[in-house]
C-alpha cells in the first residue's frame, strides 16, 4: 500500500459567539482576525451558531475603532499597530 499524505486538517471551529456577551463576542472576532486574515463569511463559520450579520455588525464595530483592516477582495485582518 502506498503511503498517503494526510490532507489539510479542518478549521476547528471556536465555542459559539450566542450567549455570550457582545465584548466577549467582539474580543473572540478579533482574536481570530488577528491569526489569519478571514471574509466575514469565513469568520461566521468558525464559530458555533455564528450569524453573517452579527458577525458583519462586530467587524464593522472593529473596523470604526481601528483594531482591524478590510483588503480590497473584502477579507478582514488585524491592524498591525507601530510605535
């Protein structure tokens, strides 16, 4: 038998952003924008129960207070901060 190369491990996908309290949802965006660069799309499928539009609404709140950055192609990242 040949060997096979494992393919690419799935997402894990983070708790689920209901029921937490919207800072606490807001922090978890972040976090996760701040690893890799995501769409809104993409950000809502990693989390358990994750809405598009509140996940949009939390991205747009990130974007107004500068803590993350949209491409042209829509995908979101975290601002690299200089000093």
């Amino acid at each position: 038998m040949g060997s096979r190369k494992p393919g690419p491990q799935p997402r894990q996908r983070q708790s689920g952003l209901p029921g937490q309290p919207t800072f606490s949802q807001i922090g978890a965006i972040k976090r996760l924008v701040g690893s890799e660069v995501l769409s809104p799309d993409e950000v809502a499928r990693r989390f358990t129960g994750g809405r598009l539009d509140i996940v949009r609404r939390h991205l747009d709140i990130l974007l107004v207070m500068g803590e993350v950055q949209q491409n042209p192609d829509g995908a979101i990242k975290a601002r690299r901060r200089t000093m």
